[in-house]
C-alpha cells in the first residue's frame, strides 16, 4: 500500500520522494470586450479612471467603486486590472476571468471577503484616461 506523502504544484501527488521538475502554468486572465469605447487606447503611465464590480464565483458582488483613478501599470493595483485594462477607449466596458495570481493569491482579501485561491470576475468600464 501506498501512503502519499503530500501535494505538489496543481495538484500533482507525491509518494515522498523529491518531486519532478514541474513547471506549472498559471492561467491566463480572460478578457471579453462588451463595449468597444471612443478616442484613444489606454496604454501603461496613463492615469486611468474605471468604474469596476468585482463578483465570486457565485455572483455575489464583493467589491465596488464607481470613480477610481490610478496609473495604468505602475504596480497600485492588482495585476488583473493593469493586465486587462490597456488597450481600453473611455466609454469600454470588459469582462474579466482574473486568477488567483492575479489578484490577491493565496492570502486573499478583506477578512475573508475574497477566499483565498479564488478565481473572480471584474466588471469594467473606463471612464477616461486624463
């Protein structure tokens, strides 16, 4: 009989010995564009101003804002909205499947509002780029 000793990387089982050279690929976000927008294309160092949702997996809203301003790509954000937002015109409005790595992870977010490992779902519109 065989005991298992642990889990490794997405899941992989270990019988104990020292664990194969995986390489475990993180998945990607997922981005649907609802509405296209006018002028120009967000791009990173622009200030950007979005109004964004963020849902579980159930659907149930976590996380709002209708006004935030930030720079595009510098880092103040999670990963998910400086991934997913270039490219946007002001009016555009995206879906986003963000992964775990690229929000808050492992530690998840707000006493426990945001699991850990959780996948979610950010609703999107930019407002304007200033």
């Amino acid at each position: 009989m065989m005991v298992l000793a642990g889990v490794v990387g997405a899941g992989l089982l270990s019988s104990g010995c020292d664990p194969p050279d995986v390489k475990v690929k993180e998945s990607p976000i997922q981005i649907v564009s609802e509405t296209i927008g006018h002028g120009r294309e967000a791009r990173a160092g622009d200030v950007v101003c979005i109004g964004y949702r963020v849902l579980l997996p159930d659907g149930e809203e976590v996380l709002r804002d209708d006004e935030f301003s930030f720079t595009l790509g510098a880092g103040a954000v999670i990963a998910g909205f400086d991934d997913s937002i270039p490219g946007m015109r002001p009016g555009g409005k995206r879906i986003v499947k963000c992964p775990p790595h690229k929000h808050w992870g492992s530690i998840g977010y707000g006493d426990g509002a945001i699991p850990p490992h959780t996948t979610l779902t950010l609703h999107i519109k930019l407002i304007s780029i200033e």
